[in-house]
C-alpha cells in the first residue's frame, strides 16, 4: 500500500462529505495555489523523461493528463510538475455552461471505478484561450479537447466546434475532437461517419487534430471513423471515452449502476485495450493512437502500448492511485527518441 492510498486518499475522500466532485474542487484548488518553488521542487522529484515525437510533436515522456480533470486549465502548471509528460484541457464548448445538475460524480470504489454525467461544465473556449494566453509557454505538450455547446443543434455542431478551434487553436499542440461524451445528448451521432467528414473537414488544418472515440462502437463503426480519419488527414485517435456498459462493477457496486453517465476506470480497463488493439490493426499501425481507459498500474499502461498505443492518458487510477502512478507509468514506458 502506498502513502497515498493509506494516507492521503482515506483524507481526499471525505472532504465535503465524501462528496466525490468536492474532493475534485479542492484537489483542483490546492494544485492551483501550488507556489513555483514547490512546483519546481516537485517537478525534479517527479519528472521522468523518455521521449517519444508523435504526429509531429516532440513529448517529454509518454504519459498524459486526460480530458475532463482540469477542463479550464486552472492548475495547468501544476501536471507536469507531478509527472505528466503532456496535458488535455476541456473538454470545452464554445459557449460557457454549467454542466448537469449535481451530483454528477460517483466514487465506485471496490470496482476502483468511477461514473460521471458532469455534461460539459466549463467557463467556455474564449476564457480559456485567455488562460492559456496568459500563462505563456508550458514545459510540455497542451492538447485542447473540444465539444459541442448545449444549446447549439446538432446540425449547426461544426460552426459550434469550429468557433472553439479559432480561439485555442494558437495554444494547442493538439486539438482533440470530443464526439464520444455520453453525457451530451446526440454527441455521439457525430461519430457517424457523415457527421464526421464534415466535422474534420472544417477542423484538420495547422495544427494535429485528434478524434476521440467511445469504446462502446462496433467494431464496423469504429473501421468508418477510421476512414473518415484518413481521408480527412486526423493526425490520429484517442481511445477510449467513458462507457455506457456496467459490466464489471463489484457486487458492493451494483446499487450504482443505474447512475446515469459514463464509467472508467477498472472495469474499462479491457475494453480500451481491445479498442487500441483493433484501431492499430485496421490502420496497420500508420495512424498514432493516444490509449487511455482503465489504467490504474504500469502494467495496464505497456499493454496499451505493446497493442499499438503511441501515447497513453489516465484520469480515474490519479484518482484512486494518486500522483506516484504518473511516475510510475512514465517509467514504465520506453522512449524513442
Ligand atoms: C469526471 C470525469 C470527467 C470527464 N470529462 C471528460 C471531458 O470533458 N472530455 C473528454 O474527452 N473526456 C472526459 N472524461 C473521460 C476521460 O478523459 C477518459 O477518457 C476516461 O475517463 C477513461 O480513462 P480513465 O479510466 O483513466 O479515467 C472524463 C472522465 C471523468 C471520470
């Protein structure tokens, strides 16, 4: 047992009542307020490198901060400090939104899981832009993840998407394209390949852009979405999104599987590695994949990577293993350059 799981996380875990999105808040809080000093002491303590250049960009080590933990960048400096050799922001949409009502957050702890339906709350693509013009260089790659507003249409998703893209597109190293939140009613049409083509074809331009994909698709699904990858130029994919699927969960769990929203972390875990495994062979290995889904240890991160992922990313093991995974996974991970 690690410091973190016997000390820090008991502690993590009852702050606002055990509220999960309180211990969110506060996490976010604290990591934000972090001196430069302690950032730097952190990042000398914790910062492996192994780097890997990827469509293009040049990544310090290979492992990165997934969509959905610092949607507004508040504690931007503060990932690679703690390890993260690159960071997603957002998901955010072009128009400010508060998300779902709360609670929208659930710990599921003995499936070492967790179930979200927080619904895109974010302060909007312009007031990160100015975030993230405000801070300057970064020590590693930022990738920005993008979504559809609310209260725009489906059929009007690509101005929607399109007007995100203008405000952060200077910043970014990468865009991710979000078409696999189960939390934005029709989000997931977008993964059809119609909306697809359309989608990317207004978005591939200067910088990479990458599609994220639900691991609930068939696997002819996810063979369309690779040709419209292809013919439109995506610079690659990100697999996988939350799923909709409650197999998995841990007896002392199933009082929650009616929760509506999206599930990760442990009961993902296979799923994301099939996905991986079946993208890199469709494409022969020619288009670079960024795995993220249920890694909750070194081992769940190299086999992602011995399936054919390039890039891996994690959100619910931070949460269940705390910062010492970063590291842990980092090393974990050769580099190539
Ligand atoms: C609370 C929460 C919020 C999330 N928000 C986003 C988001 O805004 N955009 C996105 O692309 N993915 C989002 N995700 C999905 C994660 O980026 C990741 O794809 C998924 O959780 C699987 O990885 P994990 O098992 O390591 O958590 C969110 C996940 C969680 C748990």
């Amino acid at each position: 047992m690690s410091l973190f799981t016997a000390a820090v996380r008991p502690v993590l875990f009852r702050v606002g009542g055990g509220d999960a999105e309180a211990a969110h808040e506060w996490t976010l809080r604290r990591l934000a307020g972090l001196a430069p000093a302690a950032r730097r002491a952190l990042h000398r303590q914790n910062f492996v490198s192994a780097p890997r250049t990827v469509f293009g960009v040049r990544f310090p080590n290979a492992v990165g901060l997934a969509a959905g933990m610092d949607k507004n960048g508040v504690a931007l400096p503060a990932w690679p400090a703690l390890g993260f050799g690159f960071v997603e922001v957002g998901t955010v949409t072009a128009h400010a939104q508060p998300g779902n009502d709360r609670p929208r957050l659930f710990r599921l702890r003995a499936s070492e899981a967790v179930i979200n339906r927080m619904g895109f709350n974010n302060a909007g693509a312009a007031a990160l832009a100015e975030r993230l013009r405000d801070l300057g260089a970064l020590p590693v790659p930022l990738g920005v993840s993008l979504g559809k507003s609310k209260v725009t249409p489906i059929e009007e998703a690509v101005q929607d998407y399109l007007a995100s893209y203008e405000l952060v597109r200077p910043f970014a190293d990468y865009i991710a394209v979000n078409v696999s939140s189960p939390n934005t009613p029709g989000l997931r049409s977008l993964q059809d390949r119609a909306h697809l083509e359309g989608l990317l074809g207004a978005l591939v331009g200067k910088v990479p852009v990458l599609v994220k994909i639900a691991p609930d698709l068939t696997e002819p699904a996810i063979a369309e979405v690779l040709q419209a990858c292809a013919d439109h130029g995506a610079a690659g994919v990100i697999a996988t999104n939350t799923t909709l699927s409650r197999d998995g969960l841990a007896p002392a769990d199933q009082h929650r599987a009616g929760e509506a929203g999206g599930l990760s972390g442990r009961p993902l875990t296979e799923r994301a590695h099939k996905v991986v495994d079946f993208v890199h062979r469709e494409t022969g290995g020619r288009l670079p994949i960024i795995g993220v889904g249920g890694i909750l240890d070194p081992d769940d991160a190299t086999r992602l990577i011995d399936a054919g992922a390039d890039l891996v990313q994690l959100y619910t093991g931070f949460i269940y293993r705390g910062p010492g995974l970063v590291k842990a996974v980092a090393r974990a991970i050769p580099g190539h350059d």
